[in-house]
C-alpha cells in the first residue's frame, strides 16, 4: 500500500510516499481503509523535531522513532482484532491512529466511534484532535456554564472553529478573536461578538471574561490574566512556542495568586468524547469548517499549507 513516511526530521520535503505492507490488526485494534485524514499542527511540529525537546517528549533524539504522520482519520473497517468487539467490517468510523496519511492504517478500538450519519468521511476526518481539544478545554479545563462569557482567541483555526460552535451549545456567550478576512465567516458559525485582532487588542479594551480558551495563543499569559473576571479561567490549547513555555512554566504560579485559574492541557482522545461529538454533528450543534482538501499524493503540501499558520478552519486530505 501507498503511505507517507520520513526518516530525518525536516521540513515536508522529507516526506516520501513510499510502497510499505499492509498493517495487520493487533487483537484490540481495527485494520482500516483510509477514506479521509486531516492534518494538524502535531503532526508538522513532530516532523520538524523543533524545539529539541518536541524530541525528547517522543524520543528519538537524531531520528524520528514516529515515522509514519497523521492521527485523525475517518474510514471504512476492513479486518477487526479478536477482542474487538463494537465494530464490524464495513462500518464506517473516525477517530485516531498513527499514520493516517496512507491507505490504509491500524487503530484501537476505543480511540474511534461510528461514523456521524450525516457526515462525509473528509468531515469526519476534520473532528477528531481538533474538537476534542476545543470540547476537553472549555468542559473540563474550563468549566463553562451557560451564560458566561467566553472568548475564543484563535478562532479561525482548526480548533478555533470548534470551540466557537462548542461554547454555543453550552449556553456561552462566545466572542471570537480572528482577523479580517475571517469576520463574517466567525459571525457564522454562531459567535455573539467578533473582535477583529488586526483592529483591536482585547487584552487592553477593559472587557473582562469568565473563561478564554487560548485556541491559538498569540499574547502573553499576563495579557489573557488581565482580562479575566473575578473567578476567571484561562485555558491554553496551543500557539507559539513563548506562549507554551510561558503557560506551562507560569500558569501554575499564577493560579496560587487570587481567585483567576490558568492551565496548559493535552487533550485525550477517547470514545466517549467522540460519541459526544458524534451526537453534537448529527444534531447539527457542530459543523466542520474544512478549508483545503489536498489528494494523499499531495500530503506535503497539506502540511506545507498549515504550518503557514493561517489555515481557516481543517485542513483534509482525501484517498482514493
Ligand atoms: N494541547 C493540545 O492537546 C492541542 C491539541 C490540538 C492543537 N493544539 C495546538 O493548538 C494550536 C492551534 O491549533 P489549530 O489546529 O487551531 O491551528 P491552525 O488551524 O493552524 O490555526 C490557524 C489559525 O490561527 C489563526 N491565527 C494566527 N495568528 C493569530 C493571532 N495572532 N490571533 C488569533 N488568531 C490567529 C489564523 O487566523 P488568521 O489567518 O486570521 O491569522 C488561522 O485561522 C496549535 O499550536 C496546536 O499545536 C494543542
């Protein structure tokens, strides 16, 4: 079968697609005909092996140990293990694996759900890491409430899309931080307010919020404390690697100063979140906003197009 693999770290020109065997399912793992993948800033922060200790958090400190990319996929079972025992060949599915940028890929059963019915496999494939991670910081991170303020700061991205239509369908009142072009597209997917991050700093206008979600973090974490309320959380997902370092080095000394909580997280996959997802797109509460599609033959560029850091919405990779 055809799979995209890297030996050396690098930019997506050390991605090969090479001819490789077909996996085998181990006993709790499902063997899977790749429908759709799509692409997500792991996956080019691990190809890259940059900052060194992305390296060291993996292993493999002068060659990647990881070396086939991609996590979020959606498509079809072809073979199940022997103590599988939800899923049957045929069922269409989506959640993660390693090494989805193929044509076919193995996953554990518990790390995938049904296939929403009202969904295509590329929108599918748009879901997992991505909504997780929006649904994981603002429920359990978060805490969020109906009624309370919410901003989502990086809106327009993978995460962000998500969030903003997740705090909606838990009663927030959401304000989306985005740049121009991506206004109206933010207004859309049901935000109350839009600040445009061109225009206006948020951290500096004197509004204050009950939780933001640091979809993609472009401030310092003593900007997003200034503009939490009272009891006020800050959730950091991602965003530059200042930002990481700054929430996970700080954050834990800020929450022990006054009555604001500020987290860095990582999201976990799991079945019950992506049966939860599930339900939220087939009752039409959640809408994947896919911005590019790219051919398997083209998973460099996809990556390329993402790393550029202004992707509106998830990138997708799509298989024959
Ligand atoms: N902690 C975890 O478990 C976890 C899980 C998933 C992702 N992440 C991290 O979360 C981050 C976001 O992921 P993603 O998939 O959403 O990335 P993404 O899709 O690549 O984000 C791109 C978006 O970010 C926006 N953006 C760029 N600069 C901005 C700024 N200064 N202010 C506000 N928005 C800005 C861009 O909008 P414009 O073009 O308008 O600038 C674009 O729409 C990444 O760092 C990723 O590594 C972490």
């Amino acid at each position: 079968m055809k799979a995209f693999v890297y030996h050396n770290y690098g930019s997506p020109d050390v991605l090969r697609c090479e001819e490789i065997a077909k996996p085998t399912a181990g006993d709790n793992e499902v063997l899977l005909k790749v429908c759709a993948a799509s692409v997500n800033a792991l996956d080019w922060r691990l190809m890259r092996g940059k900052p060194l200790f992305t390296r060291l958090m993996i292993g493999g400190l002068r060659k990647p140990k990881v070396t086939q990319p991609g996590v979020d996929v959606a498509g079809q079972i072809e073979a199940v293990g022997r103590n599988v025992t939800q899923f049957k060949p045929g069922d269409g599915v989506f959640g993660t694996c390693r090494g989805a940028f193929a044509e076919y890929t193995c996953a554990i059963e518990n790390k995938l759900a049904p296939k929403p019915i009202n969904s295509s496999f590329e929108e599918a494939a748009a879901v997992p890491v991505a909504a997780i991670s929006a649904l994981q910081g603002l429920r359990d991170k978060g805490r969020i409430q109906p009624g309370q303020k919410v901003l989502v700061d990086g809106a327009s991205g993978g995460v962000g899309t998500f969030a903003v239509q997740i705090a909606k369908s838990f009663g927030a009142e959401v304000t989306a931080v985005c740049s121009t072009r991506n206004v109206d597209a933010a207004r859309s997917l049901g935000a109350d307010h839009v600040i445009d991050y061109t225009r206006e700093d948020f951290t500096k206008s004197g509004q204050r919020y009950d939780l933001i979600l640091g979809a993609n973090a472009h401030h310092s974490i003593f900007d997003y404390r200034r503009a939490l309320s009272q009891d006020g959380i800050y959730v950091m997902v991602g965003g530059g690697w200042t930002q990481i370092l700054q929430a996970l080095l700080l954050a834990p000394l800020l929450s022990l100063i006054g009555s604001k909580k500020m987290c860095f997280f990582v999201a976990n996959i799991n079945q019950k979140d992506l049966v939860l997802l599930k339900d939220l797109l087939e009752a039409g509460k959640v809408v994947p906003v896919i911005d590019r599609r790219y051919p398997l033959s083209d998973t460099g560029e996809a990556l390329r197009y993402l790393e550029e850091g202004h992707a509106r919405g998830k990138v997708v990779i799509t298989v024959e």
